[in-house]
C-alpha cells in the first residue's frame, strides 16, 4: 500500500499555505479566512460544508456506510505580532502575523479533506472537519462550538501543531495532560498619590505592588509541590510617569499555568489572598480581575495510540518521540474536556534550516517540507478508525 503521505496535495498546500500567511487575521476576526476556507472546500466532492459559530468552518463527510463520527480540528486565527520573518510571502497585514502556525494547520488539513473526499466508498462512518477561529483569545473558539453542540455526535478528536526546533516531519505523542491550564489576572491598584518629597502622605502604588509581585513569586516555591508543575508570571507592571511623583495607582498584570486541577484552584485563591492581605495592611483598595482561560489538553491514551498507529505507517518508529508536557496554553482542551482525543506534535524544522525561532516570535518560520506528513497523519487516523480496506 502506498504511504498516504506521497498523495497528499503538497503544491496546493503551499499555495493555500501562503495566501493564508500574507492576509493573517485575529482572533473573533477571520472573516475573509473562513471565505477563503468555505471556497476551497466547496470546491471538494461529497462535503457538507456549513458554519456554527462566527467564522467557524466545518465540513463533514459521510462515507459510503455509517460508523462512528471522528473530528479533526486546525485552528485558523493570527496574532498580533509585526512580522520579521524572512520568508517571501510575508503578512500584508501590518502588526498581524500568523507567528503559531495556524497557516499551516489549516493548509494541512485542508489538504487532508481533498484526499479523503475521493475516498468516500472506503470510509464506514462519518468525518466532520473542525476549522477553528480564536485559538488565541480566551475563551477561545473551541469552547463556543462546544457549546454550540459541535461535538454533540463525535466519538472522538484529533488535532496537531507544527512545532519549531524539531526536524521536518518528526511525530511527537504524549498521553494524559499535555498542555497546561492557562490562567490570567489584571490588577489595579488604587492607593494615594503625593510628590516624591513627601512619601509618607501617599499610599505607595508601587511599592504595594512590589510587594504583591514578591509573594506572587514565592507561590510556587513555597507552596506547591516540586511534583506538580506551575508557573506564575508577571508580564506588566506600570505604574508613574515621571520620576518625582508617586502615583495614585499602579497596573499588573500576569499568567498562571497549571497541569493541575487542584493547585489551579489553590493558585487561585493564594494570589486573592495575597493581594487582599497586602493591599490592606497598605490601606489601598483594588480591582482584581481574575479570568480562568483554557484548561489543560488531556490526552486520552486509547485516542493517542491511534495516533501512535498512524505514526508509525506514515513516518515509522524512528522519527517518533514522546512530547514533552508543555507549559503552554491551548484551547483544543475544550474538546478533551468532553470527548476522548488526541493532540499531536509536527516537527517543521531546526534551528540549522533557520527555524530556531519558536511559536510567537516574529521571526518564526517553518519548513513546507512537513505538509505532506502532517496531512498523511489526518488522512491515516481517519482511515485506521473508520476504513474499510
């Protein structure tokens, strides 16, 4: 049998690949990205092509005989990122950039759609294609099409990302928690100005503040266990604008990430704690604005040894490794919350065929090289679970 890689469409991936990476947009604003999709796909035999959720595009699939119903997802949205990429088909969208590969999922899986949909008489069951808005932004566009009812009738999901530093094509798998829950908290602190002459007629925003940051800081250190993971960190803090007034009020703002159901909710009401306890003892007030963001991607270890099956067909054993558990947030738990799932890795490149650079940076750049693997792993898994060959 012929690897299904070799009939992945790769000249029309790219092409659809780099329009995708010069018209980047954000998340809850893909409008001409789903247009864009919607067109390809209709253009495909045998689809239902439809949108749930704004700027949603799903297409399903139904085989010549019914069977189970899998998902596969790829997120489509940008950030807001300038682009400093070297590449030749660079963003035309200035200070938007499609800096995580998004382009590149949905490329692959649209490659993946336009094999499958030609082999319909082999597929017992149905296959309903996920292309995602708002990965980026909580609450995400995964949790509004489970809401929606988008995984009302699916047995079970897959998805991958295109991870940089890894070679070309290389497959990474990890059962159970493979992502963390990520958290975020804005904090205003209100306090009472005064000129810097004069410090003991003001309440000290910035100093409160360096006090809270301080305590946020020994959370982890302090109070959870070295066996479970969690980072806390701070990514604003301002406060004045000149050098001799203190301020009334100062801003922070941080993230916190968590593999952990119970240390997220410990988290949690240690840095309300904190705050509270310090902003009194100060005598300032504040608002606290905590948001609870994505949960963590729990792998499930029958769905991921699907992956591993397919794997080992479309690349073999030796370019295949376990994934570590990454820190990183991603909303493809909204799906692992309430189905079974898998969610894996695609190398695109080293940093010696400059792709050293990781996800978010504006120099991040991947190898065209691994669409072929990552569309094989879609088109595999869905003819392993429901082919009739």
């Amino acid at each position: 049998m012929t690897n299904i890689q070799e009939q992945m469409p790769q000249t029309d991936m790219i092409k659809w690949r780099r329009h995708l990476h010069r018209h980047p947009e954000l998340s809850f604003h893909e409008v001409e990205t789903a247009k864009y999709i919607k067109d390809i796909l209709t253009g495909f035999p045998n689809l239902e092509v439809s949108t749930l959720t704004e700027n949603s595009v799903i297409a399903i699939l139904k085989g010549s005989k019914p069977g189970k119903t899998i998902a596969l997802r790829a997120d489509i949205d940008a950030l807001p990122i300038m682009e400093e990429s070297d590449v030749d088909f660079p963003s035309e969208n200035p200070g938007v950039m499609h800096a995580c590969g998004h382009d590149t999922h949905t490329a692959m899986l649209l490659g993946a759609v336009k094999v499958l949909t030609e082999m319909q008489d082999e597929i017992a069951g149905t296959v309903k294609f996920i292309f995602q808005p708002a990965e980026e932004e909580p609450p995400g566009g995964a949790k509004l099409l489970v809401e929606a009812g988008i995984m009302d009738d699916v047995d079970m999901i897959f998805g991958l990302h295109i991870a940089p530093n890894v070679p070309v094509g290389m497959i990474g798998t990890r059962k159970g928690p493979a992502s963390a829950a990520s958290d975020v908290f804005k904090l205003k602190i209100q306090g009472k100005g005064s000129h810097g002459s004069t410090p003991e007629l003001s309440v000290d925003p910035i100093m409160i503040g360096v006090e809270i940051i301080n305590n946020l800081n020994n959370i982890v250190s302090r109070n959870i266990s070295p066996f479970d993971n969690a980072v806390i960190s701070i990514g604003e803090f301002n406060a004045g604008i000149t050098a001799n007034v203190i301020p009334d009020t100062a801003k922070i703002q941080g993230t916190v990430r968590t593999n952990n159901k119970d240390v997220r909710v410990f988290i949690k009401k240690r840095i309300e704690d904190i705050i509270d306890g310090v902003c009194k003892m100060h005598d300032a007030t504040y608002e606290l604005d905590y948001l609870l963001g994505y949960s963590e991607v729990n792998n499930d270890s029958d769905a991921t040894d699907l992956v591993i099956a397919a794997a080992e067909k479309v690349v073999g054993k030796e370019k295949m490794f376990e994934a570590p558990k990454m820190m990183g947030g991603e909303d493809f738990s909204a799906y692992t919350d309430v189905k079974p799932g898998s969610f894996f890795i695609l190398g695109g490149g080293t940093a010696a065929e400059d792709c050293g650079y990781m996800n978010h940076h504006p120099k991040f750049k991947i190898m065209e090289d691994c669409f072929p693997v990552g569309s094989g792993m879609h088109a595999q898994i869905i003819l392993d679970i429901l082919g009739q060959g």
